[in-house]
C-alpha cells in the first residue's frame, strides 16, 4: 500500500467539451479575470473548450474598455488573444445583452483561423439564445462557471 | 465515481470550504474517489497557516490537512490565484502543495464529475 497521495492522472487521449460560463463583469470582482487566466492554461491540454458569456459576463466583450482611472490593468485585449490558441468559440447571451441594451455592434471582435477551411479567418463571438445555450451545456463534460 | 472539487472561496467568509469538506468526506465514506481538491480565487485562502479561528469553533484549515493525510487526498493551491493573494510556501497549511492552474484541466479530464463549491 503506497503512502504516497497520487499527484498526476493519465489522461492521454482525453478530449472532453469544457464550458466556461462568464456571468461577472470584467472589473468589480476578479472572477473574470481569473477565468480568463484558467482558459488560457487549458488551451494547452486541447479540449473542446466553449466560452459562454451571460448576465453581466457579457460585459467582458464590450469595446472601448479604458481602465486608466481605476488604475487597474485592462485585460480587453487578452480576449482578442484567445483566436490564437485555437479558442474559436464565445457564445453571448441573447437576453443578457438585451437586458443591458446591448448588440454585437458594441462586442470587440474576435477572430480566429478555421484550419479546415483553408485557415479562412472566421468570427468567434456568436449571440446565441438562452434556450441554445441550455441546449449546449447539457452537452458539456465540465462546466467551471464564475 | 471520480470527483474533482473545486473550492472558489476562501474560509469562514463563505459556506462554500465547509459544504465541500463534507460532500467530500460523504463522497469517500460512501466508496468514491477524489482526485483532487483544487483551491482557486478566495479559496486559496484555505490553505492559510496562519489562520486562528476562535477556539470553540472549526479549524478549516486544519480539518482539510487532517482529511487529505487520512485518505490522501491531493490538496492544491492554485500558484498564481495565491500569489496576489500572499499564500506561498512559508504561510501554506500541512497537507495542501502549490501548483499551476493546469492541475484544475487535467482533474476535468481525469474526473467523471467536477463539482465547484463557490459563491
């Protein structure tokens, strides 16, 4: 019998759908900026990886973020970052933008390269409703919400 | 079953540490696997030495040293959450290790479920 507390698992060949629903504003709390920082790590261990944003985590994807009079640092432009490893998917809320007047014309853009499609430069954010958004989570294999 | 737990608040603030340690022991007694504990936002303050809690009350902190040494459990303390946060190696509790948010990844890919305790 070991004593020996198991620190890694195998999981080779693993490839499970995560969801990461984003429901805080960006500033205010440090939910969203943690959450960000958590799927920049899994990006690395190739998963299905989606980004959901709801309620006033739909905030985070807003143009014109200008942190200076906070003195915080403006983590907007990691999100357009997020094409780059292969993170093609940010789902926003419908009814959450509607709730906060909002439309996709006051989204930041975020575009990733669709290699099965020649590398053609694609669009990543996609308002979906909440009835698809519920759909896709009973699909999900890890949900990490904050 | 194979469970990964992740706590997202830290200690007496929030129920969350508490209702994880119980599901967590409930989870053991009843003949399934935790993987792991894994502590990120507020929750890295569970792994807090330091903390005193009044005498009559429940050590937190303790009770997860204590229950990660009884059924080896891998407790961990996510590095970066704990660094702006002040819990680094000379602060850390018995029974938690510091390490990197891939830790959190490959519990979901190596649990059957990952439950979150949080706010």
């Amino acid at each position: 019998m070991s004593d020996e507390i198991q620190t890694e698992y195998d999981t080779a060949g693993v490839e499970k759908k995560f969801m990461f629903l984003n429901r805080k504003a960006p500033y205010g709390t440090i939910y969203a900026l943690e959450m960000l920082e958590t799927v920049l790590i899994s990006a690395a261990f190739d998963q299905d990886v989606t980004l959901v944003f709801m309620d006033d985590g739909v905030y985070q994807l807003k143009k014109g973020c200008d942190t200076k009079a906070v003195n915080m640092k403006n983590f907007s432009a990691t999100y357009k970052a997020l094409g780059d490893y292969d993170i093609s998917k940010l789902f926003v809320e419908k009814e959450s933008m509607e709730a906060r007047g909002l439309t996709q014309d006051d989204l930041i853009e975020v575009i990733y390269e669709d290699e099965d499609d020649d590398w053609a430069e694609k669009p990543a954010i996609h308002v979906k409703s909440r009835d698809e958004i519920a759909k896709l989570m009973e699909e999900q294999d890890v949900i990490i919400s904050a | 079953m194979k469970y990964g737990i992740l706590i997202n608040e830290g200690p007496f603030t929030h129920q969350a540490s508490d209702t994880a340690y119980h599901f967590t022991r409930a989870a053991i007694e009843k003949g399934h696997q935790v993987l792991r504990v894994f502590f990120y936002h507020d929750g890295v303050y569970n792994a807090n030495a330091l903390s005193e809690p009044q005498s009559d009350d429940r050590n937190i902190v303790k009770l997860w040293g204590d229950l990660a040494k009884e059924h080896k459990i891998d407790l961990v303390v996510c590095v970066a959450a704990g660094l702006r946060r002040g819990i680094k190696d000379q602060v850390l509790a018995e029974g938690f290790r510091i390490s990197g948010l891939g830790q959190l990844t490959e519990i979901g890919m190596a649990a059957d479920r990952l439950i979150t305790f949080g706010d």
